[in-house]
C-alpha cells in the first residue's frame, strides 16, 4: 500500500520532468550567429564576409606570377612575381582595418570592412558586409605627365559583400561594387594630346560572385568571378577569373589559385585585369594568410 501511495506521488512529477525535457528538445535556437562562412578574408580576389576578430592581428603575403603562357622562356611566369604585403587588424568584431602595398603599379592601398548584419541560424538568412578602400598609384611620373596631380593617383572602391552558409560544405556570396578611378583620362601627354580617345568612365560599376565549397576536413575548392557592367567598348580589359584551393593549416590559411588578373587591389583587378583564358594569359598565385 504505501509502495502504491509513493508511485502516485512521484508519477506526476515524472511526467512534468519528461514534458520539461521535450519542451527543451523542440526548442528552436534564437539569435544564434552562423559562423565560418569563409575561412579567409578573401574568397581568392574578392572580399569574403570573414572579418578578423577583436584584437587579431593578420599579415597576408600574397603573389601573383606572370602568365604560365609563355612556358620555359620566364619559367611559366615564375620570373615575374608581384607581390602583395598587407596587415590587417581587428578593431572589434564588427570592424576590420588594412593598409597594403602591391608591386602591381606601385600601389598602396587603405580599406575598412564591417559588418552590416550577421547570418541567424532559423532567422536572418545572409551575412552582409560592407567594404570600401582606397589606392594610391605611386607608379605615375611627373617626367611622364606633366599636368600630373596627386588626385590622378587615386581610386576608390564600394562594396557590399552579401553571402549565405547553405551547408557545412557550401557558401556563396554576390558582391555589388562601385568603383571610381582618377586615372590618366584626364592627364595630357606632352603635346597637349588625351591619351586615350575615347576613355573608359572614371565611375565603374562590376557584380561580385563567390563561392566555397569544402570537399575535406582542411581542404575547399573556391572560385570568384567579376562582371564589369559599364566598360567602355574600346577597353582591352577582361572581367577577373579565379579558381582555386584553400588549405587551413592551425594558425593561418594557403590559398593557391591561378586568375587573369595580376592586380591584388579591388580597383586594380575590377577594372584593369588584362588577361584572357581563352589565349593561356592566366597566372599561378598564392594569398598566405597568417594571424596573431
């Protein structure tokens, strides 16, 4: 009898202890951030929604070699390294800084990345970043342009990095871009001549697309690709092709890849990328990302 009585006082609390447990199992996580959308900082050229975290302190060595279409004669363009050195600090988690120096052009270049808007898992569906940077083209000379003036020198470059994580394995990511170069349009040579005829716009618009897919434990294919959508019909330029594989090593990730664009600066390989893969112009490069 009492065996009877204690089973009678305890099967409701077992009852309400099991509707706890299922109520904790059916619920649905809230606000929880979708992470590692991208392993690096960069898909291959394009900006990735990745920012370094609070207080990470980056360097990223990254070349470009000169096209392998030339075989033998430069070692498949080995003999023509540009290379680009950039840091990178984490100002918090919202917000990342870089200051660069590329030998494409003599270029150096200062940027800003920060988030707009983070994924939700069962929520907001995208990561969105804002980026914009500017370049300094140091290569230009007074001997050669005359009426040259520092604003000539400059170029700007807006985007807004949008991607989603689809799966473990795959992440894709558009990127709208406008880009503003105060190049050699309005630069004379000397007999007072434009260099170019009919000259590319200075204000440039391109649509950014990206994407990762992870095919082994430290091991993803990624590839990246620019349309320009305002280049003028006399340009000898070409939209940026980039395929390649990311290795993640502990502390830093080898991005090895080969594109048709030797700049490593947005505004360098949105607008002047001058390679053609159906006539082998495409080069070997690297990006080795290392944080501290």
């Amino acid at each position: 009898m009492k065996k009877l009585i204690l089973l009678l006082l305890f099967l409701p609390l077992s009852i309400f202890a099991q509707d706890d447990l299922l109520k904790e199992i059916d619920t649905v996580e809230t606000n929880v951030k979708v992470e590692s959308a991208f392993k690096s900082l960069k898909i291959i050229n394009l900006e990735s929604t990745k920012l370094a975290a609070k207080g990470d302190f980056y360097l990223v060595v990254a070349h470009r070699f000169d096209y392998v279409k030339n075989g033998f004669d430069d070692f498949f363009g080995m003999d023509n390294a540009n290379t680009q050195i950039k840091f990178l600090y984490g100002v918090n988690d919202w917000l990342t800084v870089h200051a660069a120096r590329s030998g494409f052009q003599e270029t150096y270049d200062l940027g800003v990345k920060y988030r707009l808007k983070s994924q939700i898992k069962n929520g907001f569906p995208f990561a969105i970043v804002g980026f914009s940077s500017v370049a300094v083209n140091s290569e230009l000379k007074k001997e050669d342009y005359p009426l040259l003036k520092f604003a000539n020198r400059l170029s700007y470059v807006t985007q807004i990095l949008i991607s989603r994580k689809f799966t473990e394995k795959l992440s894709l990511e558009i990127a709208p871009s406008y880009f503003h170069e105060n190049t050699v349009r309005d630069i004379l040579d000397t007999n007072n001549q434009p260099i170019i005829p009919n000259p590319q716009n200075n204000s440039q618009f391109a649509l950014g697309l990206g994407g990762r897919y992870k095919f082994a434990k430290r091991w993803s294919v990624n590839i990246d690709y620019a349309a320009h959508l305002n280049r003028a019909s006399e340009s000898i330029y070409k939209n940026p092709l980039s395929i390649g594989v990311d290795l993640e090593t502990g502390g830093h990730v080898f991005q090895m890849h080969f594109t048709n664009s030797r700049a490593m600066h947005e505004s360098g390989y949105l607008g002047q990328t001058s390679g053609d893969w159906s006539k082998g112009e495409i080069a070997f490069g690297f990006n080795l990302v290392r944080v501290f």
